[in-house]
C-alpha cells in the first residue's frame, strides 16, 4: 500500500545515510529514529486490513471516503506549509498527463485493495505486495533498460515459479495478488519520473479522484443508502482512513531519508508481513499447503533481492569512501 520508494530516492537515502554516520553519535541516533519512523509507518500500513475490514462500509464507498479525506489530511498538511499552491500548478503544467495517469491507477489499486480485504482475498493482497519489487525490477528491465542482475534474476523467477505453483495447487491463478502487484509497480515508475515532492503528487492525485468520490458519496446521499451522517460509530471511523493513509506516507518519507538502502529493503517487508498475519489469525483465511510452497518461494525471493540491495549498497558506500578518502589525500 505504498511502502516502496524508487529507485533513485534509495539513491538519495543512502547519501543521506552516510552523511549521518559521518557526523558521529548524532549520525546513530537518526538512523535509530528514521528506522522508528519506517516500522511505525508499515505497521499501520500492514494492520490496515483489519480497519477496512471490520468499518461496515462498501468499497466503492469506502474509497470515496479515503480519496477524500486523505485530501483534506494533506490539503491542511501543505496549507500549513505554505507549499498548496503546489498542487494546482502540478496539475495544470506539463507533468498533468503523468498526473492523471497516477491518479487513475492508484484509484484502482485502492479500491481493488479495499475489495480483496473485504472480500476474504487479504491473504492473497498480501502475497501482491510482496512480489510487487519484483515486477518493479522487471518493469525497470523492460521501460527503462536496466540491467538485471543475476540476483535480481533469480528472485524475479522464484517469484513467476511461485505463482505457477500456487495457479497449478489451487486451480486458478491468484489474480488478486497480480491485480495489486502490477497495479502499483506502473504506479512506482511513474512516481519515479514525477517532478513533485511526494506529499504534492499525492495530494494532486487525490485532488483529481475527490470529484468523482464526492459525486458517488453525493449519489448515495440522494438515496438514502449512505453510511456517513446515519450511524455515529461508522461517522467517527470513516475520517480515520485519511489518517491511516497519509499518516504512514509521511513517516515513511522521513524515516527513508535517514536509514541505509540494505535496512531500508528489509523493514518494509513488515507490511505486507503484518498483512499477511491479519489474514490467517484475525480473519482466519486458508493458509494451505499451496500457500506454504508459494510464499516460500516468495520469501526465497526477497532474501535473493534484499541481499543483491545490501551488496550494492555496500558497494556504493566503498565507492563513496574511497571516493572521499581520494579528495582528502589530495
């Protein structure tokens, strides 16, 4: 549910990485913090199934509500700030066509998302977030002519052999899960190429989706059949998904500039970890044998991804230390 960065900010975290821990003690204790900031934001990320599930609400009404309200979170956010102006000049200068486009497919992937959750298919949400970085790897392949390496490789077929087990175990291909996943990898590579700060391209986002979400939540009124204004406890939780969604973005976003890449790759997997928990023990969906073998081999995958990011990291902060050691004896 937008717990990834692109690729060039991990560029940008790890820079920011090493400059904290060359500024000593001060430097541990804001990667102490910035990892804080990203648990906290992937554990309200990740037990946001139980939320959607347990609000009474119908999905299409329920992404009405989250559009909304998370425009009024940021709305306020960037109005403090001084920097709304920024949305009305993002959607109408030359990036409009970008914007859009993001609008509309993170319109889907939420409310695909709110129906799974709702729908007893969280388990399978989970698993598309999971192997998410691995269509985002290959997309990077495809679009933008990345080299791919041979543990990226690896990953990315343990990850097509898991679904091919799960597809050939249960009979049908887990759509769900390849739904979310191709849904928000687009979605990443867009953002990727966005000009705006992430709070603004959001925000122009939700700005876009709030006229349509207004018009539904409009139509329901007319008939009677709207969940806001009619029952208090339902009243009250509704403003809450513009919380559980913008509040994550931003410690996200904080915490990333302040943790090393390696650490970064590793933490966020609690989401669709605690995703995956609220499936099986709190809404008690099947875990089957299927399942085991495919998420196995998920799992087989990301320790492959996670640990070609650790060395690349690695590689790059010698780069960099050599790089200033250099400079230095000149």
């Amino acid at each position: 549910m937008g717990c990834f960065v692109s690729r060039g900010g991990l560029r940008r975290v790890g820079r920011g990485a090493r400059e904290g821990a060359c500024s000593g003690g001060a430097g541990v204790s804001e990667a102490a913090k910035g990892i804080g900031a990203i648990v906290l934001a992937c554990l309200i990320w990740g037990l946001a199934p139980i939320y959607y599930r347990l609000v009474a609400v119908p999905p299409m009404e329920m992404l009405s509500h989250r559009t909304l309200w998370t425009l009024l979170f940021f709305g306020l956010l960037l109005a403090v700030q001084g920097r709304f102006r920024a949305v009305p000049a993002l959607v109408s200068g030359p990036q409009r066509g970008r914007v859009w486009l993001a609008a509309g497919i993170v319109c889907f992937n939420w409310g695909f998302f709110i129906w799974a959750v709702k729908s007893g298919y969280a388990l399978e949400a989970s698993l598309g977030y999971y192997i998410f970085p691995l269509v985002a790897v290959v997309l990077g392949v495809v679009v933008l002519r990345e080299r791919l390496s041979v543990g990226q490789g690896a990953a990315v077929a343990l990850a097509a052999l898991a679904v091919l087990v799960l597809t050939w175990g249960l009979g049908v291909a887990p759509w769900v899960a390849l739904g979310l996943a191709f849904s928000f990898a687009p979605y990443m590579l867009i953002k990727k190429r966005l000009e705006a700060a992430a709070v603004v391209s959001v925000t122009a986002e939700v700005a876009l989706m709030a006229p349509f979400a207004a018009g539904w939540l409009g139509y329901l009124a007319l008939q009677g059949a709207g969940a806001f204004g009619h029952d208090l406890v339902i009243s009250l939780l509704l403003p809450v998904t513009g919380l559980i969604t913008g509040g994550p973005l931003i410690l996200f976003s904080w915490g990333a500039k302040r943790v090393r890449l390696s650490t970064l790759g590793l933490v966020q997997y609690l989401n669709p970890t605690l995703q995956m928990f609220s499936a099986v023990v709190v809404f008690a969906e099947p875990f089957t044998f299927w399942h085991r073998i495919a998420f196995g081999m998920i799992w087989a995958g990301l320790a492959c991804y996670s640990f070609e990011s650790w060395r690349q990291d690695k590689a790059s902060r010698s780069a960099a230390a050599s790089a200033l050691a250099s400079g230095t004896a000149v």
